[in-house]
C-alpha cells in the first residue's frame, strides 16, 4: 500500500511542477513584453520628438523668410503630419508664435507640441485606457545682418577671395561668400583682415601661417550657411536705346591738354558712350547715368576723375580698369531708381573684368553691381565716411579699404544675410 500511495504522490508533484513552470513561463513572457512595449515607448518618444523639432525648425524658416505666422504654423504642422503624426494616429501637432512659455518667447520663436498616443500591447492586461505623451520644441532665428562684401558665384572655388598684403578693416557690415565650395571664402599671402563676421554658405579656408583675421561680432567663421539673396536682382538695367554720344573733337583735345573735362549727361539724364572711354587728365562728370557701351571704361595715369550723383552702367562686354596711379572720387545718386548704385555691371556680362585700382585719396561712394562680373578690388579706395559695397559674381580683394556699414546717409541698400535659425528648447 505505501508504494501505491508513493506513485500518487509522484504524480501529483510532477503536475505541480509543470503548473509552476508553465506560469513562470508565463510570467517571464509578460516582464519581457512589458519590456519590449517599454523600449518601444522610448522610441515613440525619440520619434516624436524628432518630428516636433523638424517641424520648429520649419516654422522658423518660414518665419525668417517673411512668412506670416500662419504660413509658418501651416509648415510647421505639415512637417509634422509627413512623419507620422496625424489625427488619424491619435496625435495632434499644435504649433504657437511667439511661444506663451519657456526662456524664447519673441516674435522670431516658434513652439510646437505634439500629443501623441502611445498603444498598450502587453500592458493592456493592467489597463485598456488611453495614454497619450506629449513632447515640446522650439526653434528661432536670429535678426539678418548688413553685408558689405558679396560674392554671388554660387559653386566657384575661392568666389570671395582676399590675398596678397591687402589690409581690410570693416565696420558695422560683415563679408558672405554664396560659393558652396570648401574654400568658398578664401584668406592667402599676408592679408590682414578685421570685419565684423566672415560667412560662407561653403567653407572658409585660411591657406599658411602669414594671413591674419580678426572678427568683431562672432568668434570664428561661419560655414555651411544659407545663401544670401542680391539685393538688387529686380533693379532693371538703364535702357541702351538712345543714340551714342562719343567724345567731340573739343573734349577728346582737352583731355590731351591740361584742362578739366566735365561730361554732362544733357536733358534726358542718360549719355551713351559706344567706343569705350579712356579718361585722362582731369575730368569731371555731371550728375547722371553713363552708359560705356563695349570696350572699357579705364583711367591714364595721374588721371583725377570726379563725380557726384552719378552711376555708370557698363555693357556690350564692356571691361573696367582703373589704374593705381589715378585718383578717383565718385559718388552715386542718394535718391531716385539707382539710389546707391555707382557702378552697375550688365547682368549678361559674364566674360567682363572689373578692376578697381586707386591712390590713398581715391573714393568711391556707393555700390558697386556686378552680378555676372568679377571684381577685383585692387587698391586703397574708401568711400566717404566709409561707406562701400561690392556685391559681384566674384570678389577679389589685394589692395587696402577701410570701410563702414552705416550708408543709409548714401541711399545705398545694404545686402542682408539671413537670421540663422535653430532650435532653441
């Protein structure tokens, strides 16, 4: 009988055995899942995080570029919406401008919340109710900033180039280069620089031990930034259809002699000139616009050329040199539809050289334009008070210029480098 009685206790502990082990199982199953749901919370969380600062990030481009805060709430919740998070996955994008909480709360700020669900699986066994998440980011930009010097060649090596012993001390404005390149803006040779920021929607490259830079208004160079918009992409060119006006007899022997020359552009505010224009001697130019039709524009040695309220708009090909020996001082037009414009090249002009080679005496008060053109900035030119721009296709600096950006005085419109943007909380 005691065997009988120890075969039925073994049964027995063997059934209890795999009922513990079963719900061990069981239980085992359940800590892993919850586990698994767990991480997979985490990464719903990294996720929506992620989409909600894209989509900050967005708003503030909108907001940077001009767009009213509804545009901007409108790319901001569609950025959002295009990873995932739609009312039909139980989440909704909320984006407010200026945020109503946090450190960043200015009209440049954008907040986006995103509430989301995160689904039970294994936890559904504790509870069946919804439990939604929220994450939160901000992102801003900055103000724009004044540039007096830029190169627009969007892909060229060394578009902003400063070499050779230039000295470049700048005030108030700062130098972008458009050029993508790695070396969009270039430092060579001895250059000794002192602006208040350099910019490159490339890089920056600073070749040997011999050059120098000093920044004002941020602690290194920029890189890898937007590309700055030309400021004067939609000035229309002067009109070439009037008659050419050449030198006379009278002006072409008086600058063979010692006398001063002055030009007039007569009623119609426009004289053309169809055989370039070589300037010599002494020469005084009338407030106007002057058209140098193909060949050059160019000066002779000791040449002393003056001017106030003038631009001069070079076309058919036509080529700039200013020798270093003359002395020049020109000013443009603060009023009127070329307020600030000294020199305009002609936007198809792709092949023409501007070459601006002065005295220490020599100014040039205004904007010089050339957006298919390269600039060479050759000498010791200033303008009054400072105040120059170049914006061209490609800027080469070698000489020496001291320069401001406070020009509003000279009816010049400074280019803008757009706010930076980023995110912010």
């Amino acid at each position: 009988m005691g065997r009988i009685i120890h075969k039925h206790t073994g049964r027995a502990e063997r059934g209890s055995v795999s009922t513990m082990t079963a719900l061990i199982s069981l239980g085992l199953i359940g800590v892993v899942g919850l586990g698994v749901e767990t991480g997979y919370w985490y990464h719903l969380q990294e996720e929506a995080q992620m989409a909600a600062d894209v989509s900050a990030y967005a708003g503030a481009v909108a907001l940077r570029n001009g767009e009213t805060v509804d545009v901007a709430k409108a790319e901001a919740k569609k950025e959002a919406e295009e990873l995932g998070f739609t009312i039909a996955n139980l989440a909704t994008v909320t984006p407010v401008s200026p945020p109503t909480s946090g450190a960043f709360q200015t009209p440049r700020d954008i907040e986006v919340t995103i509430n989301y669900n995160a689904p039970r699986v294994f936890s559904m066994i504790f509870s069946s109710t919804d439990q939604f998440r929220n994450v939160r980011s901000v992102a801003g930009f900055s103000p724009s900033v004044d540039v007096c010097i830029l190169a627009l060649d969007r892909i060229g090596s060394a578009a902003l180039d400063i070499s050779g012993s230039s000295h470049v001390d700048v005030t108030g404005c700062e130098f972008m280069s458009n050029s993508l390149a790695t070396d969009g803006f270039s430092l060579r040779g001895q250059a000794d620089v002192s602006i208040d920021c350099a910019n490159s929607a490339g890089g920056f490259e600073q070749d040997g031990s011999t050059s120098t830079i000093t920044l004002a208004t941020c602690p290194a160079p920029r890189t890898d930034l937007f590309q700055a918009d030309d400021p004067f992409a939609a000035l229309p060119e002067p009109s070439t259809s009037g008659p050419c006006r050449n030198l006379t007899n009278s002006e072409r022997q008086a600058m063979r002699g010692n006398e001063t020359v002055t030009f007039s552009a007569g009623p119609t505010g426009i004289r053309k000139f169809c055989n370039g224009l070589d300037l010599r001697k002494t020469v005084h130019f009338e407030p106007g616009i002057y058209i140098i039709d193909g060949q050059s524009l160019s000066t002779a040695a000791n040449a002393d050329v003056t001017g106030t309220d003038v631009t001069f708009y070079l076309t058919g090909g036509a080529d700039l040199g200013f020798r270093g020996t003359s002395t020049v001082n020109l000013t443009a037009p603060t009023t009127g539809p070329y307020a600030g414009i000294l020199f305009f090249g002609d936007r198809s002009d792709s092949s023409s050289e501007y070459i601006f080679n002065g005295t220490a005496d020599s100014l040039l008060t205004g904007t010089l334009y050339a957006a298919a053109g390269d600039v060479t900035y050759a000498g010791d030119f200033t303008g009054q008070d400072g105040c120059l721009q170049i914006v061209a296709f490609r800027i080469d600096l070698t000489g020496g210029s001291n320069m401001t950006g406070d020009c509003d005085a000279y009816g010049i419109t400074n280019a803008q480098l757009p706010g930076f943007v980023k995110l912010l909380e």
